[in-house]
C-alpha cells in the first residue's frame, strides 16, 4: 500500500464528507480530492488518476437525478460538453514534469477557491434576468476549461458555474446540472486520455477504498437535505481549505520553496 492504514482511513474520512457535501451542490469534488491527495501521496499520476475516478463516481448519480427531474436537458448543454470532451481528453495526455503538474494543479486549486467564493457570493445578490449569449461562447467555454480538466485531474464544474452565474446564462438549477453533467463527460474523457498515454495509476487497495468512500458520500448527499447548514458557508470553508492547500502545493511541490 501506498498509504499506512491509519491515514487511509483518515482520507477516506475526508473523501466521504467532500463527496457529501459537494454532491448536495451539485459538484464532484474534485479539486478538494487533490488538496487531500498532496498531503498523502507524491505521485501525480496515481493523485490525477484517483481524483478523475471519485469525480466520476459522485457525478454519475447528480446527474442521473437532475435528467430525471427535468432539470437537464441534453440539446442545451451539448456545446458545452462537444467542445469540452476533446480538449479534456487532450490535456490528460500531457505528460507533465512533476513540478510543472503541481504548479499547474496549484494555481488550479487557488483558482477553484476563489470561484467558489465568488458564486456564494453571486447566489447572495437577488434575482436577476436570464441573459441570451452567442452559441460560440459555449464552446469556448467548454473547450478551455474542459482542457484545464483533463490536465489537472477534476471535472471542471467548479470552474464552470461560477462563471455561468455570474453571466446569468440560466437558472441556478439548471447551472448545477449542467455542471454535474460536464464534469461527467470530462471526467470520462480524462480518464481515456490518461489511459491512451499510460498515465493512469490507480493503487487498487487505496482506489477501492476512496471510492467506496464516496460513493457513500454522492449518494447520502444527493439525498438529504442540508437546510441546517448553509450551502453558502459549507462553500465558503471549503474554498478557505482548498485556497490553503493550493498555496502550499504551489510553493512547496511545484516551486520548492520550503
């Protein structure tokens, strides 16, 4: 095992209540999945692998419930994911150098944070009309950040989002589907694209039980409701942890300051 028992188990502790939490938002995770991984593991390829894996296994249940409920439909989230799908493919056949993956996954971590941040405070202001935007932009969105996906490791909703909220692109719920479904596709073409490269690396004893972990999570999540807490604070912790964590992978992986 890469992982003592001990801390094993810790982790999947961690995995569990980031699979809850973010699930009841319509997320995956990912990104709070690498913060946790940095601590526990040094290889990039086994942390990419095993994020990429998590993500996939919360979203899969978020999204079959939103297309069940109406909440989703797939004619208006495919330039989103038709641009996405091959540029996350793309960018997880990169074979980085080791401090050039942690950079990138830093700054990536730093930027999730602050995205985060940014949307509870976007959801806070009050409604606001829906906005109609060229198809193109769609693409595009969908093209760069599903490539950032596949680099770093995580589905990319977290990116997404927030900036669909901010553009007011749609309604709050359908966002969050549209979110769950992209970081289902990304996650998909991530994991084909480390594969094709031999990037791919899945500890099974350490894969097994993460997954596990938060397949408890995504489903107990999806769910419940969380009316006694605030999606707002449990966002904003989260983004404090995860801005912690990607200044210390950045510095200390990627730059090699301390």
């Amino acid at each position: 095992m890469l992982i003592p028992i001990e801390q094993l188990m810790l982790l999947c502790v961690g995995f569990f209540i980031i699979a809850t939490l973010y699930s009841s938002v319509g997320f995956g995770g990912g990104s709070s999945y690498l913060a946790l991984l940095t601590l526990f593991l040094t290889s990039f390829f086994a942390i990419r692998s095993i994020a990429l894996v998590c993500n996939l296994v919360v979203v899969s249940g978020s999204t079959y419930l939103y297309f069940k409920n109406g909440h989703a439909k797939l004619k208006d989230f495919l330039p989103f994911v038709l641009a996405s799908i091959p540029l996350a493919y793309l960018g997880a056949t990169f074979r980085l150098k080791e401090s050039v993956f942690f950079i990138i996954l830093g700054c990536s971590l730093i930027l999730s944070a602050l995205f985060l941040s940014m949307q509870t405070f976007e959801m806070n202001t009050a409604k606001k009309e829906v906005k109609d935007y060229p198809n193109y932009m769609s693409y595009v969105l969908g093209a760069v950040i599903g490539f950032l996906s596949g680099l770093v490791g995580i589905g990319g909703g977290i990116f997404l989002a927030p900036i669909l909220n901010h553009l007011r692109w749609n309604k709050a719920i359908k966002i969050a589907a549209l979110a769950s479904f992209f970081i289902l596709v990304n996650s998909v073409s991530g994991l084909f694209g480390l594969l094709t490269s031999n990037s791919l690396s899945l500890p099974w004893k350490e894969s097994m039980c993460l997954v596990f972990a938060v397949l408890l999570g995504g489903q107990l999540g999806i769910r419940i409701s969380l009316k006694r807490l605030s999606a707002h604070g449990i966002k904003r912790v989260t983004a404090l942890l995860v801005f912690v964590v990607g200044i210390r992978v950045l510095l200390v992986n990627g730059l090699g300051w301390f």
